[in-house]
C-alpha cells in the first residue's frame, strides 16, 4: 500500500518560514492511491482521530 520515506526525525528550515514539528512522507505507487488510501474506510478511523487531535496539514505531490 504505502511506505515510509520519513518519520518524524531531525529538520531544518533553510528557506522560508515553514516550521512544521513533524515532517511524514509516504510513498504510494501513484496519486489514485494515495487518494483513494486517504478516502478509505480503513484509514477513517485513524484520520478521525487526528483531525480531532492535531492541527495539521497534508499535501500529494504527484513525483516522478
């Protein structure tokens, strides 16, 4: 389904004024599955706590 490329670690801005306290990077074979991943019913649990328990934000960029 997905993999991790980063988790949490060390970061360092080193241009502009980004400050984020966790970085997550996942990789999914395209953007389909990272969007259908996102609108699952088996991450719709997991989500619903985050959303209930962070401020956040989640972005899909589409890599070669």
């Amino acid at each position: 389904m997905a993999a991790f490329l980063v988790r949490a670690g060390a970061h360092e801005v080193i241009e502009g004024d980004w400050n984020p306290h966790r970085v997550i990077v996942l990789e999914f074979e395209n953007v389909a599955r990272a969007k259908d991943w996102y609108a699952s019913e088996e991450y719709a649990p997991a989500l619903a706590i985050r959303l209930k328990a962070t401020t956040s934000s989640a972005i899909i960029v589409e890599g070669a």
